[in-house]
C-alpha cells in the first residue's frame, strides 16, 4: 500500500502556476453563472424556479431513481473527463478545455445563485448543502486533470514549433495515472451526491420549512 502511495506521489505533481490560474477561472466561472441568474427576465427566472421546486418536491416526495441518477452522472462525468484528457494530447485542445471547465463552474454558480434567489436566507444554507463539500472535492480533481492536460497540451506545441523530441511514452504513463485517479475519485464523490446530499436535503428542508 505504502509503495503505492509513494508511485502516485512521485507522479502527481502540479504546476503551481497553472492551479492558481485554474483556481482563479473556477471563480470567474461562478460568479459569472451567479451573475447569469439575476439579470434573467421575469418569464426564465420562473422557470428556474420551477426547476428548482421540481427539485426539492422529487426530494420531499422520495421520488428519486438513485440508481438512473448515479449511472446518468457517472457518463456525463466520464464524458467530461476523457474529453479533457484526450484534448491534453493534442495542440490545439487548450481553449476547448478551458472553455469546457469554465462551463461547469459556469452551471455552479448559476445553480447556487438560483438556490438563493429562490429561498433568500435559507437558500444559502440550501446551497451550501448543495455544493460542499463533493462540488469542491470535483473542482479539486478537474483542476489536477486540467493541470496535466494544460501541461502536456504547451509541451506539445512547444516541441512542435521548435521540432523538439519528447519522451511521449513516459508522459502518457503520468497522463494515465492521473486519469486513473481522477475518474475513481469522481465515482467515489458522485456517490455521495447522488445517495448522500438527498437524504441531508431531507433532513434540513423541513427545518428550514422550504417545501
């Protein structure tokens, strides 16, 4: 176990730089998505209501199908990540990816400031619920992806403009493991969102009375 340990410590390393520059579009991201809700006309923000009422109703309700809801996630999940992944392994894959990533940081926000606008005060709490901590452990492991990805993706080009060889297969191998990684962590966190966050929801919404 120990040597195991120590072979993912050797091999996940991040790019200081790059986390900072991730961290700081994860924010841009939701606030931008925070921002999105407010400036919504009348007829879409009670849509985002009704969306939301769905939500807590299937919640209150117990109408909720775990098993569908982990598979779907799972798939949009692994979507997500092997595209990241195989857009690092190419040159022209950096703005997609960054662009992918705002997105979901985009829908985050979004999520938290409808969740607030919906319930005021008690939205907070709700969205609080909602994110932490298995939407922040997600970010985590997207910025470590995004980081390699980033990573291999200048490396590339730059090998490329300056005709430079590079040892791919010893890279690919890092790559590998880092996606190994990622996608077990993320089935472990969407676990907890999926079966977990629903049963707190149940517990805190009638305390909150938010029906």
């Amino acid at each position: 176990m120990k040597d195991k340990v120590e072979i993912v410590k050797n091999n996940v390393k991040i790019n200081k730089k790059i986390f900072v520059f991730l961290t700081v579009l994860t924010i841009i991201g939701i606030l931008f998505g925070s921002f999105f809700v407010v400036i919504l006309n009348d007829s879409d923000k009670t849509l985002v209501t009704n969306y939301i009422n769905d939500f807590i109703e299937n919640i209150n309700s117990g109408k909720i199908n775990y098993i569908n809801n982990y598979i779907n996630i799972n798939v949009e999940s692994l979507f997500f990540i092997l595209t990241i992944w195989f857009l690092g392994i190419s040159i022209i894959g950096l703005p997609v990816m960054l662009f992918l990533y705002f997105s979901k940081a985009f829908v985050v926000g979004f999520s938290v400031a409808a969740f607030i606008l919906n319930y005021n005060f008690k939205g907070i709490i709700v969205a609080f619920i909602y994110i932490i901590p298995h939407t922040l452990i997600q970010f985590f492991l997207y910025i470590i992806l995004l980081n390699y990805a980033l990573t291999l993706s200048l490396k590339l080009a730059n090998s490329f403009i300056k005709r430079k060889t590079i040892d791919f297969k010893g890279i690919i191998q890092k790559y590998g493991l880092i996606l190994l990684i990622v996608i077990i962590g993320i089935i472990i966190i969407n676990a907890y969102e999926i079966f977990i966050v629903p049963k707190i929801f149940k517990f805190i919404l009638p305390i909150l009375n938010i029906k």
